[in-house]
C-alpha cells in the first residue's frame, strides 16, 4: 500500500527556524529585504554626495569618483536597465558641467570628459547584462535542482492511514541544497504506519546520495518486511553498499529512528540506531528509550540483538520524532532547546494539533535565539480518535 491522504491538501512546511542574524548572511541568503538595499546602495550614495558637493567645494573631489563609478556600482547589484539609467545620469550631470553646457556650478566637467565615461558606462551596460544571463542561468539550473531534491524528500500529505501527521525540515546553515544530511518518511503499509527519522553523516554530494539510497531502501522495504528488526537490518546492508570502495576516510554512516503504529494505533514499537529517542505525549512527554543499537554503517545485525521498544497508544497521542539538529541548538547562553520543556507546555495549554505545535516549537525555537549548526528535522504524527487544537 502507498501513503494516503484524507484529504487533498497538503501540510505547511517550513525550511528556517532561525533567520540569518547577520546582515551579510541575510544578503546571500536571499532575503527580499536585504537585496532590495543592496540595489539602492548605488542611488543613496550619490544622493548623499552630490547635494553636498554643490554647496562644499571642498567634498567635490569625493564626489567626482562616486559620480564616475555609479555605473560600475550599479552594474554589481542590478541590471542592464538600470545601469544604462545610471549611464544617463552620469552623462548628464556631467554634461551640465562648468565647461559643457554650464547649467551648474557643480561639476567642474568638460566635454572632453563625456566620450571616457560614456565609454564606461556602456562597458558597464554590458557587463551587468552578461552577470544578468549567468544569474538566470544559475537560476534554472538551482530551480532544476531543487525539483529533483523534492523528489528526493518529498513533502508529507497532513494525514497519512488516518494519522495526522506535522514535518519541519531545514539544511543547515550556509547549505546550498533542499536535501541535507537529514531525512524522514512516513509510510502507510499492511502492518501499520512506519516512519522514519535519520541523520546521515556530513554535508556534501555523497551525504546526499547517501540519503537518496537509505529513503529508497525504507519506501520499498517497509511494505513488506515483517519486522523493524529486519527492516533496521535491510538499511545496514544499505549504508555497507554504498561504503564498498571507499577508503577509511570515505566511509558513511547514519543514526535513525524508526517507529511501527499498529493498525489499530493500540501500540507503538521503536527501533533505535545511534539516534535520539522519539517522545510519546499524552498528558506528558515521555522518552520511548531503548537500548540503542550502534548507526546504520557501524552496526553487525548478525552479532548483536535489536531491542524493539512496544508501548501502548491511546486515541489522541502524540508521536514527535526529531534529529539532533532540533535539540543540540544553543542560545546566546549556551543553553540546548529544553524540547520536552516546550511540547509539555504547549500541551498543558490544550495544543495537541500536529500543526500548531510544530509552529509553536518554531517559534520558541526563534525567540529563544537558538542557532543551528546542523541539520534540523521534526516529526509529529497524531492518533486518530480525539479532537484536538
């Protein structure tokens, strides 16, 4: 059986908990209103130096260069358009100059000086429009690649088999991709709802094949093995696959915690590999701890016994599964985020959608000033059978 969902739409899902707190982060990340700055820098600085240099002869000279380099500045951070304005500008000012047309004090410009900066300028035209094609040409291919990301790591339908499900999902920071070390997938099959949280070793291209390879093996293997034990077993022989060949220093492996809900969301079986144990909340959050197994990579199915740990579920129960990268945050203080702290509060205040209180942890996660130096997944999924909001 595949994932289903009970309805068409689909949950929200957020890629930051935390925005960039320096400004030049927030420049190369993207945000709207740190470029929109950066593109006007070029227009504030010479509405600041020419009224100036018309009542000061003395800042004249300072505003010389910033008039005969707007172009180039313009040329940097925006395109063809814009700068061939600059170019006119610049040309006219300096053609109302005291030995041109004489409109104004203020340059002291010939026409000998136009030919020269028009020169420039159209030089700079013509950069800013070659920038501009290598912009949109990284665009399609950033826009191609994230396609094939989401493929990868798709985003979840808000119920699967009659569970509500929550996912927040983020790269780390300074990331160029969608898809980081972390992954998740929630699976509807014959035996129950099966999910799975892990962190796969490092940042960079192999982590992500790596990734690829262990999401593959759960989405086919979980419809059919009988157990997690022999599920956990099948995503071992997965990660020893992709390590053949490589040396000692190019060696993978990666944690994961993977969880089993009956049919009748009357038990919860948990499987731990190296990863951090998931919450069961009810009236309080709880740790489903067991004796956790070494990660995918580094484990030996054959030597050692996997503990199953089984727990009872009652309608309404709240599942949260996370990567280390949620609750090894640090604040200014250096204090990690206290999770099972926040979820029981929340919870105390009558929040039990997985929805909300995925939100609600994100913004505790941002007022508390947490900074992120890994990846961050969580997971929530809710049993059927209670109202909650």
């Amino acid at each position: 059986m595949k994932r289903s969902s009970e309805g068409p739409e689909m949950q929200s899902y957020f890629r930051s908990y935390v925005l960039p707190s320096n400004p030049w982060n927030r420049v190369a990340a993207g945000q709207p209103g740190s470029v929109l700055i950066l593109r006007l820098m070029p227009f504030l600085l010479i509405a600041a130096t020419l009224p100036i240099a018309f009542f000061d002869d003395t800042a004249a000279e300072y505003a010389d260069f910033v008039v005969v380099l707007l172009p180039a500045f313009t040329a940097l951070v925006n395109g063809p358009l814009v700068t061939a304005a600059s170019t006119l500008f610049v040309v006219g000012i300096i053609s109302a100059g005291q030995d041109a047309l004489g409109i104004f004090k203020y340059p002291a410009s010939s026409w000998e000086d136009l030919p020269p900066v028009a020169i420039i300028g159209l030089l700079c035209i013509a950069l800013s429009w070659v920038r501009n094609r290598m912009v949109v040409r990284l665009l399609e291919m950033t826009l191609v690649a994230e396609a094939v990301q989401t493929a990868i790591l798709p985003e979840l339908p808000s119920h699967v088999g009659g569970a509500r499900v929550a996912v927040a999902y983020r790269t780390h920071e300074g990331s160029p991709g969608l898809v980081g070390g972390d992954f998740y997938e929630v699976q509807e099959t014959d035996l129950g709802i099966r999910a799975v949280v892990g962190d796969v070793q490092g940042h960079g291209l192999t982590t992500v094949h790596l990734t690829e390879a262990l999401l593959g093996t759960f989405r086919e293997r979980s419809l059919d093995d009988p157990d997690l034990h022999t599920l956990a077993a099948r995503m071992e022989r997965r990660v020893r696959i992709h390590n053949r060949a490589r040396d000692e220093w190019q060696q993978s492996f990666a944690t994961a915690a993977l969880v089993e809900i009956t049919p009748r969301f009357d038990t919860i079986r948990v499987v731990l590999c190296g990863h951090p144990a998931p919450l069961l909340v009810r009236g309080s959050a709880q740790p489903l701890s067991a004796r956790p197994m070494p990660p995918l990579g580094l484990a030996d199915f054959g030597l050692q016994r996997t503990e199953i740990r089984e727990a009872t579920l009652m309608p309404g129960d709240l599942v949260v599964i996370f990567s280390d990268g949620f609750i090894d945050g640090r604040n200014a203080a250096g204090e990690t985020f206290p999770v099972i702290e926040r979820i029981n509060a929340h919870v105390a205040s009558g929040i039990r959608d997985p929805d909300r209180l995925h939100r609600k942890l994100k913004a505790d996660f941002q007022g508390g000033g947490y900074e992120r130096t890994d990846d961050l997944t969580v997971l929530i999924i809710q049993t059927p059978g209670a109202t909650s909001r």
